[in-house]
C-alpha cells in the first residue's frame, strides 16, 4: 500500500524538496564524505515508508545530476576527483534504500508477506511499532557500516568540491515556495503514519495485555491507516483550482499489478503449508542442517534467505523460505517466531548482482559500477548483514511476545 498511496509524493516533487533540503544544510558543506553520509541517509529514511525501487529511482535521478555536476566541476577547475566517489554514490543508492526498507513493515514486500505468513501460521501479530523495535536498530547499525566502508573504500580523493553546495542549494531553490499539493501529501503522509503507531504508543503505555490496547489494536490495524491516508489524497487539493491531491486518472497508472504478486505468492506459501508441502520439505531439510533450536534455526534461516535473495527477487525468497522455516521449526518443536523473522529480514538483503535486487539494476545502468565491483561491496554488505540480523533479531524478538 505504501507506494500505491504515496507515488502522489514523485508527481509533486515532494521527493526532491526533502532530498535537497537535507543536501543543502550548511553542516554538510560542500565536503563529499558529508554528501555521501546524507544522500544515503535520506535514502534510507525515504525507503522506510515507500517501495524501495521507487526510492532508488527517485534518488538516482538526483545523484547522477550531482555526479555529471562533479565531473563538470573538475573540468572547468582541473581538480581530479576519484572515479571511485561515483562508483560509491550509485551504490549507496540501491544500498540504503534496500536498507532502509527493513525499518518498518511496508517498507520492502519482503517484510509484508513475512508478517503474513506469521499473522497466518502463528496467528502472532506484530504491530507496526513493535516492528521498529528491530527493524530501526537494523537499519541504523547496517547504514553506518555501509557509509564507513564505501566512504574508506572509494573515497572522492578532495576534502572539498568547489561550487557543489551551491549547485545542491540551487536545485532546491528550483523547486520554490511550497505548494497546496505538496503540503496536502504531507498531511495525508502524517495522518497515515500517526495511525500505523498509534496502538504501539498505547501499548508502552498500559500494556499489550490491557483491554484498551486490544480493543485500539483490533479497530485500527495497519490497513485502516493506508487507506485513510489515500482517501485523504482523492479529498485534500491539488495545485489547480477544484483539483486534487492526486487524481484517478493518475492512479490508474500505478502498477497494480503488484499488489496481485504479493497476494498470488503469498497464497501460495499459506497453500503449501496448509497441504503439508511446507512440512514434508521441513522434515526432510531438518535432517541435513547442520544447526538445530531456536538460535541455530535462526542462523540457516537468513543464511538461506540471503543466498536465495541473490538470485532471485527478495520477494520470491520471502514467499519460498519463510513457510518451510515455520516447518521447520515446528518439526524441531521449537518456536518459529524468530526463525521467520530471521528469514523476513534476511530476503531483504542481496547485494551483490545487478539481478538481485531492482534496485540494483537501476544504478547497474548508470554505468558507474564495474560488475566486480558491486559484487565485492555486495558481498561484504551481505555477510555483515546476515550477522547484524542474526544477533538483534535474537536480541529483541523475545520483547515481541
């Protein structure tokens, strides 16, 4: 639901506005390493909310304008910049948005058809806020860990680039004053966000026990706060006098289709389970595994998931592991709980081809990625991040029950 309601954002510049707003503080200068850090962070923050493909387009665009205004500026004043800093500004691009995904539930597919199939064979909720409780601390170690490292290993080799803060100023200055479409996204935004934590603030408060948390929780589950905020977009105004916030004729042409991808592979692994499938495959893999209880289950889950996510979409990954780890850990007789959420966060990750992730495939084609290139830096995010997951999904999950 998150792209469907807030593609809105793209047709306004809403995006660009928040973007350049944040590139454009005077703290991070005209300072590459400071370009870097921010430009990913902002990835990161926007993909938390919205499909992380749509954050890496948007944010490529941005990115390969700074670029191609770089390699301007080292034309006209001969300072040679590091072909390596472009390299490193693309791949924190399709990085952090994948990253960045892991923060919320709607912010990878991955994570909406794991918490389905928990919701489904568990019959465990996990409410919004309680899925921050580990996907913020998540994204926050991976994010530094992928800043540092590009940051040392293709660095721009200039402490400074002459003219970029004001070239990242005047963009901003581009956009102009706010407009009525802009600010009625930000409120259909807020209101939708508000509502999707709303039960979790309840709950620190008396208690996921208490009567009135339960009674919150089951009038205003997640789905009540995305379509709330889209019917607020068919009503706030648009730019144009008697128009919208977005119309139907421009909604028509988001990609539906997608929605019937989730449904049809998630239906598939609720099938699989239901007809034994999940189980028999369960059994049969319990005796080759290596590993055995809850923690160890853990490990193989996102190891498998990981592998699976490289090749092919971190969307089938989640579909195929997720089901045959409840198997599994139910034929072992120990909880599933941890092991799936291990598998939900590990199908997120695949870094290291272009067709792991289409994310990757849009900065591929920039053609400032050497192939080997993505598969070193890939490589090490994906080891790093298997290890991250493993340590705070068994370190926090036991607060989610």
């Amino acid at each position: 639901m998150d792209l469907r309601k807030f593609a809105d954002a793209f047709l306004h510049d809403l995006d660009k506005r928040f973007a350049y707003g944040v590139l454009s503080l005077k703290w991070i200068g005209a300072r590459p390493s400071r370009i870097l850090f921010a430009f990913g962070a902002v990835t990161a923050f926007i993909s938390g909310w919205i499909s992380n493909t749509a954050t890496t387009a948007m944010m490529f665009a941005i990115g390969m304008s700074i670029i191609t205004f770089l390699f301007k500026q080292e034309k006209e004043t001969g300072v040679k910049i590091n072909r390596n800093y472009a390299t490193a500004l693309m791949l924190i691009t399709s990085f952090a948005a994948s990253i960045g995904g892991l923060a919320t539930p709607i912010g990878t597919p991955p994570n909406v058809i794991g918490l389905g199939f928990i919701r489904q064979l568990l019959g465990a909720e996990i409410s919004f806020f309680k899925w921050m409780m580990i996907g913020v601390p998540v994204v926050i170690v991976l994010y530094i860990f992928l800043y540092f490292y590009l940051n040392y290993l293709a660095p721009a080799g200039v402490k400074e680039i002459e003219g970029s803060a004001e070239m990242i100023r005047r963009e901003k200055a581009n956009l102009g004053a706010w407009t009525r479409a802009q600010k009625s996204t930000v409120i259909a935004f807020s209101t939708a966000v508000a509502l999707w934590i709303f039960s979790g603030l309840i709950a620190l408060f008396v208690g996921d026990a208490s009567e009135i948390y339960k009674a919150i929780n089951a009038r205003l589950p997640e789905a009540v706060g995305a379509v709330v905020g889209t019917v607020l977009l068919f009503l706030l105004p648009g730019n144009a006098k008697g128009e919208k916030a977005i119309t139907w004729n421009e909604a028509v042409k988001i990609d539906w289709g997608v929605v019937l991808l989730y449904g049809g592979g998630f239906a598939l692994g609720v099938l699989s389970f239901q007809t034994g499938l999940a189980e028999s495959i369960g059994r049969n893999l319990t005796a080759l595994l290596p590993l055995s209880g809850e923690f160890g289950l853990l490990v193989a889950s996102v190891i498998v998931a990981v592998l699976i996510s490289e090749t092919t979409s971190n969307t089938a990954s989640a579909n195929m592991v997720v089901p045959v780890v409840i198997a599994i850990a139910q034929a072992q007789g120990v909880d599933p709980l941890i092991p799936a959420l291990g598998a939900t966060f590990g199908a997120s990750l695949g870094f290291m081809l272009p067709v792991s992730t289409p994310c990757n495939a849009i900065v591929y084609g920039s053609g400032y990625i050497p192939l080997m290139k993505m598969v070193r830096y890939g490589a090490l995010l994906d080891v790093v991040g298997a290890i991250v997951i493993i340590i705070l999904v068994s370190l926090l999950a036991p607060f989610l029950r």
